[in-house]
C-alpha cells in the first residue's frame, strides 16, 4: 500500500495560531477569546501590582470591602470585573492610577 504525501499545515506567527484556533478578528469566537484574554491579563496586572505593594489577597479584600476568594477569582481571570470594582481595587486598594485607552 502506497503512503500519501500529507502535509499539515504548519502555522508561522502568533496571529496566524490565534487565528486558526479562534478564527478571524471580527468574528464572535474571536471577540469572546479576546474578551476573555484581556480579563486574565487585567487579573495578572492586579495580581503584580498586590505583589509590588507586598499586600496578600486578604489585605486587599479588608481593604477594599470584598473576599479574598473573589480577589483570586480575578487574579485568575475566573470573574468578570466591573469598571468601579477594578477602580475600588486599583486606586483605593493598592494606590495606583488607572488610565483606560479607547482605541
């Protein structure tokens, strides 16, 4: 039996991988992947900004009146975060400025 020259696809950047596992920009499946990256890259951004001010998750939730369990939930980018619980977190509980770009 005669093997069959198959050739996979190889993908060559990053925007080309993003694009074959979540489809084109502009399409549902990709602005759900990205609004769902840009909540774990704000968790992270959190997550750094409590570390710098070598603050736990506990001083954090005291200070700013919630949970530690819903701090880690945003730190893991398990929840979804209004724009007055992010500015609570960010200036009120570690001191920091936010500054949002619309672009």
């Amino acid at each position: 039996m005669e093997r069959k020259n198959r050739r996979k696809k190889t993908v060559k950047t990053f925007d080309e991988l993003i694009e074959s596992r979540h489809g084109k920009i502009g399409t549902k499946k990709r602005t759900e992947f990205e609004i769902k990256a840009k909540s774990y890259a704000i968790g992270e951004i959190i997550k750094e900004e409590r570390r710098l001010a070598n603050m736990t998750q506990d001083e954090l939730a005291d200070k700013t009146g919630t949970k530690k369990s819903f701090i880690s939930r945003i730190e893991n980018g398990h929840s979804d975060i209004q724009l007055s619980t992010l500015f609570k977190l960010i200036e009120l509980g570690l001191g920091r400025k936010i500054s949002l770009t619309i672009e």
